[in-house]
C-alpha cells in the first residue's frame, strides 16, 4: 500500500466522491438535491442525512414533507421548472417509499 522513502512512507488512498455517496444514501440525485435545497447544507451532508432519516421511524415523511416545502416554496417564486424537476423527484421518492404517501395530495396544484 505505501512506499517507503527514508523515514517517510507515501500512502496512496482513494477518495469517496459526492456520486458515491449518493449511491450509497438510499435517495436518487434529485431527491438528495431537494434535502439539501430544504435544509440549507452542501450535498455531500445531504447524503449522510438522507441515509439517517431512511433509517429513522419516520424519517421517509420527513424526507417527503422536505421535497413538498420545496415545490411550494418553488412555486412561491414561479419558478416552474424546478417544480417540474421537484414533482419529478418526489414521484421517484414516493414509488421507491410509498409509505411516505401523505393522505392528501398536497403538491395536486402545482402546476
């Protein structure tokens, strides 16, 4: 794994990159991207905290709730394209996780 050079030893590692971590969180881009947009933090944290609400009791609403304050806060601005793009998001998220599916539809006015 590493070189030694006198005293030194060079080690070579490999770094995890954002792709990975979203591989590895449960939630496709979009929907990391909407937890993130939610909550203010870079997407790499996004991850990390998308993976400990997927584990969580009701962590899934959470997660689902995240992505509906984003398309009213999207639609608040008239911003339809990412909307289109949150609609989009949240439909993956609620087929992937039907659980998450709130009574009401409350994202039916968006557009």
């Amino acid at each position: 794994m590493g070189r030694g050079f006198g005293s030194l030893r060079v080690v070579s590692c490999t770094m995890i990159t954002l792709d990975d971590c979203i591989a590895l969180c449960g939630l496709s881009e979009e929907e990391v991207l909407a937890v993130a947009e939610h909550e203010h933090i870079p997407e790499i944290a996004a991850t990390g905290l998308a993976e400990c609400l997927l584990m969580s009791k009701d962590g899934q609403q959470k997660i689902g709730e995240m992505i509906v304050d984003d398309i009213r806060a999207a639609q608040g601005m008239g911003d339809r394209a990412h909307v289109a793009r949150l609609l989009h998001a949240l439909h993956h998220f609620l087929r992937k996780y039907p659980q998450a599916c709130p009574g009401a539809h409350p994202w039916s006015s968006a557009m």
